[in-house]
C-alpha cells in the first residue's frame, strides 16, 4: 500500500477518508438499519448488496437445530452496513479486497474443522458493484449448504487466516458496539511506534497499534487451542513476518510480548497463528478522526457513537458547501452574465430564446463557434466538475448515486453525449455484465486467462496462436479504457465546443 504522504497526510488516510465518503452510502445504511430493525436479515443483505448463498435448513439437516439456531441469531444480529464498512480494502482506489473468504462466526469445539459463517469477495475481474456473499464453509473446497448449484467455485474458498472477524464481532456484530472502543484503543494514546524487541525489522511508516498485540494475541491463541503463553506472527509487509512470544511469570500477570525462545525455521514461523489485521493495525475511523479528516457524524452511526466519547472532536474538519437543488450556474456571454440551470428537464441556458439557441446549434454543427453558454452545457455533459465524485461512487458500486448526481446536473431526460462522463457510465455497466456472468456460473475465471496460459506454453494450439507476434487482440469491454478511447476516438477535434475557461460544474 503506497504511504507516500501528501501535504503531510499519508496517502493511506486519503485514501480511507474517499472511503468512508462514498462506500457506504447513508441511504444503504438507513435503508439497512430499518430492516435489520424489522428482523429482515436477508433484506438488509439485499440493501447492502450482499448475496445470500445459505439455506438454513440445509443446515438444519445437516449439523441439526441447535447449530442452525446460533446461526440464525448470528443473522439476526449481522449489521451487513457495517460489515461492509469495516471490510478490508486495497489501495489506491479503496475496492473491497477481492478472492476473500473472511470468517464471522465459528461453529465448534477450538482447533477443530467447524462449519463457518463466512463473507466472500469475487474475483478482481467480476468485483463491479462490489457485491459480497454469505455463505456456510465446512472445511472442504467451495460447497456448502444451500449453496446455489449453478454458482461457480471461488477462487480462494478456504477463510484467510489474516483476515477474519469470528474474534472481533463488534465489526459486525449490532449487538456489541460497546466493544469497538475498548478493543481498538480509543481509550489510550496512539501507539505508532513498534516495541524495541531484537529481530524486529523495521515496520513502515503505517501506525500497528502494538499496544494491543500482547492481549490480542493471547484471545487468538484461545480461540486456537493453544496455550495462551505461546507463540505467534505479525505479517509486517509482503514476504515479512515477525514472530512473538507471550511472556509472564505466572498466569496472575498479564502477558507481554517478548522474542522467541529459540530460532524458527521459515516453516515453523508459516505454521503459527496469525494475528488478524483488525487487531495488528490501527482502526482507520480513530485514524482518521485524531488527524481531522472526517468529523464523527460521518461516520457510521454505531461507529460514530462507540468513539465519539473516547476521541475529541477535531477542529479542522470543514464540509464542503452544499449547493441548493435547482441552482443555476452563471457564464459570462457576450459581456453579460447568463444564467444555465434546469429546464423542462435538462440543463439549458435559460437567459437564450428557442430560436437563438437553435441557430447557434447550427452554427456548431457546420463548424462555427459555439457561445459560451453552449460550450458550458457542452462541457457538462462530456467532463463535468462533479466527474470525480461520479468515478468514487462507480468504483464502490453506488450506481444509484451515481446517477442522482448525473440526473440532478444534467437533469432527468438529458441525453448523454461522448466523453468521459458516459465513457464510466458505459464502463461501470459493462463491468456489471461480467459480475453478472461470473454469479451466474457461465464464467468461472477472466476470459483473459486461457490466452495468458497459451503464452507461456500451457494453452495449447490456440493459446500458441493467441500468443503469436501478430496478435491484435479483440476490442471489446475488457480492454483498457485508453486503449478503447485511442481506438475509437474521432478522427478530428471539435474546435468549436472547446472546454471554456474553469470549471463551472
């Protein structure tokens, strides 16, 4: 993950504040909330774009009643909004980690193989929407109780033992809210800085809220069945690891971190328990409120009110001016300031009469010059001010808000004409395409990946020929979208609707 700060802000809690800006919409967590309140789960799954692959009483059949029932309260209990909210992320953009299987909840003796609540991510190529799913895992490959037949195998269907919430169920969990303080740290000082323990290699310049580690670690050794003086490892980086030992001198103190008795061979260290990231690093949300980049009423409200308490509020916070609905923007034309707001349901230039509008309209499309009025509108439709804010809620899967911000620009019956703006609507839809294809069971992998195969030598007769050197490979929605805009772009510029000068939406 890149660190690099900006303006002294890590890119990291730049990258966390466009998060919590546009991943959770509060209309999906209101919309969620009211029917987790209802005792809807499924439904507040559905709000929060989560697809339900269980089926209780396959469950029932299988394991009996008595575990069925604890994963029904489970439901019950599930905030899938903030389940969401805190899911692990990749940089840059802040997309949902893909191929995860996360665990919830375990259903079983410690150490054991028991069945498993567990929350999955699609594949990198099929994540459009950002849609996750529930499911049951019990130990063996893809297949689980009430799991869809036509549904294709994920790629990663064992949970990951870096990342899992079945020893942090405040994450999810609506019923411990309470918890989220005191197990993130709320109530001390920030621990930035990592203990000076020999063999330590330098960690990067990301705050891991060691402070916690030593009694995190000894809850993930219970949960394992070890005892809860023994070992284990932090993942540091890519290809880091640093294995720690539970120290006291008897069971009446509490442990500490200390260095390891004797020297681990690489294989030994693999096969220690790993602390979760969710207990290895700092909660994003204290992060962000400590440094000032996002007030506490932006927060997700069970997370707003667990440290709202515990942190300060933060004077540097500013909001962005809202704009009133129906606001018309201004353009100097022809000496005089005219007026572009919504009209009969699109944007227009309302201080023009049909008839100028409709000669000048002319005049662009045999070549003239377009009135500054026109190129505003123009620019509007094709790169508009508000083209950022678009993009995020795309990237997150908020299509629906999306298109609010469109419609309420451009207006309801506007026709999108070529540029960026439609080039990531069209984008986002065909991506939804394939997200659709890969539920459905028609694609299991990238379509791309037999052709990659084939040219390293493992394709084939026709992966050797889609390797060949004079190769174009089809254009079609998977190829790049620079690719796609040099390929498909006009022969000639329109010089006269070039962009006026500033933004003015």
């Amino acid at each position: 993950m890149a660190l690099h700060p900006v303006n002294g802000i890590p890119t990291r809690l730049l990258m966390w504040q466009r998060v919590r800006e546009y991943a959770v919409p509060p209309s999906m967590i209101e919309t969620a909330t009211a029917r987790r309140a209802a005792g809807d789960w499924a439904g507040a799954c559905a709000a929060a774009r989560i697809d339900v692959d269980l089926d209780l009483r396959a469950v029932a059949d299988r394991h009996g009643t008595d575990l069925t029932a604890r994963l029904r309260a489970d439901l019950r209990r599930l905030a899938p909004d903030l389940l969401r909210w805190h899911m692990p992320r990749i940089a840059p953009d802040g997309r949902l980690r893909p191929g995860l299987t996360l665990t919830l909840a375990r259903y079983g003796s410690p150490g054991a193989v028991p069945p498993c609540l567990v929350v999955r991510t699609p594949p990198a190529w099929a994540d459009a929407g950002q849609r996750m799913s529930l499911a049951v895992w019990e130990g063996s490959g893809n297949d689980g109780p009430g799991r869809p037949s036509y549904a294709p195998p994920h790629p990663h269907p064992h949970p990951e033992r870096r990342f899992r919430f079945d020893l942090h169920r405040h994450l999810w969990d609506a019923g411990r809210p309470d918890d989220l303080a005191r197990r993130c740290g709320a109530d001390g000082p920030p621990s930035v800085s990592p203990p000076g323990l020999p063999g330590l290699p330098s960690l990067p310049d990301s705050p891991w809220a060691v402070g916690r580690w030593a009694a995190e670690a000894e809850t993930l050794l219970r949960a394992e069945g070890l005892p809860p003086r023994g070992a284990f490892t932090v993942r540091l980086g890519a290809g880091r690891r640093a294995a720690f030992a539970l120290v006291a001198p008897d069971d009446g103190h509490a442990p500490v971190l200390g260095p390891v008795r004797e020297p681990l061979s690489p294989q030994e260290v693999a096969a220690l328990p790993v602390l979760p990231e969710a207990a290895a690093r700092t909660l994003p949300d204290l992060e962000l409120l400590r440094a000032g980049l996002v007030a506490a009423e932006r927060l997700h409200p069970l997370v707003a009110g667990a440290l709202a308490a515990s942190v300060p509020a933060a004077s540097g916070v500013v909001s962005a001016p809202v704009r009133p609905p129906g606001d018309p923007h201004r353009v100097e034309c022809r000496g005089e300031v005219h007026r572009i707001a919504l009209k009969d349901g699109v944007l227009s230039a309302v201080d023009h009469d049909r008839d100028t509008l409709r000669r000048e309209e002319l005049m662009v499309a045999l070549g003239g010059p377009a009135l500054p009025c026109l190129r505003a509108i123009d620019t509007a439709h094709r790169t508009p001010a508000a083209l950022p804010a678009v993009r995020e809620r795309l990237v997150h899967g908020d299509v629906s808000g999306a298109l609010a911000v469109v419609t309420g620009l451009l207006g309801p019956d506007a026709v999108l004409r070529d540029g960026p703006l439609r080039e990531e609507l069209m984008s986002a839809a065909a991506r939804r395409v394939d997200h659709g294809l890969f539920r459905a069971g028609l694609v299991a992998e990238h379509p791309a990946a037999g052709v990659r195969a084939g040219a390293v030598g493992g394709g084939g007769a026709s992966g050797a020929r889609s390797a060949e050197a004079d190769h174009r490979p089809r254009l079609d929605r998977r190829s790049p979208l620079m690719m796609r805009r040099k390929r498909n772009g006009l022969s000639r510029p329109r010089t006269g609707l070039s962009p006026v000068n500033g933004p003015f939406f």
